[in-house]
C-alpha cells in the first residue's frame, strides 16, 4: 500500500505546477490549501456517507477520494508522504489511547 501512496504524492508533486486547464491537482494548487481543504473535507462527508450506507463500493472509491485529496493538501502545506508515514511508524504497537495522552504532556 506505501509504494501506491509513495507514487501517488511523486505524481502529485509532479502536476502541481502544471496547466490548471489540464491537471486537477494544478487546478487545485491554484486555488491554495482554502480550496484543497474545502474539497477534502467534501470527500470527508461523502466517506462518511457512503459507510453509512454499507455499500462497500461506494466506500471504496470514496476513501481513494479521500486519501488523493488529503495527499494533494499535504502536498499544498510542504508536509512530505514520508513524514507522515514515520509518524505512523513511530506509532505502531502504541495504544490509541496512550499515544493521545502523550500528546499532552
């Protein structure tokens, strides 16, 4: 699944200075991380939504909506895949609930 992800941020990287004419990560980054978020949150609701109705296939097409949009605003705000994929790392075999309580102190 990283090396999707992996190749799916390089591509991202790649358009975001493209045509916004023809490229919809470049008409994205036109119009800033507002715009990307805005569409991201979208994506969100439309996630939620189709869960909600059990279909797994609406589900699925709705969470790669998701995770495309949420990679293009990392991309937007400088915050490296790799980054994010270390703190999962970092994570691992940690209890939710322990990791957030460390988040306070």
């Amino acid at each position: 699944m990283t090396d999707t992800l992996t190749l799916l941020s390089r591509t991202i990287a790649a358009r975001r200075d493209a045509d916004p004419a023809t490229s919809y990560v470049a008409k994205l980054h036109a119009g800033g991380p507002p715009l990307i978020a805005r569409k991201l949150g979208e994506e969100a609701v439309e996630t939620v939504v189709a869960a909600l109705t059990g279909d797994a296939k609406d589900l699925t097409g709705e969470a790669a909506d998701l995770i495309f949009h949420l990679l293009v605003l990392l991309d937007a705000r400088g915050v490296a895949f790799a980054d994010v994929t270390a703190e999962l790392d970092r994570r691992e075999g940690m209890s939710g609930i322990a990791e957030k309580a460390a988040r306070k102190t």
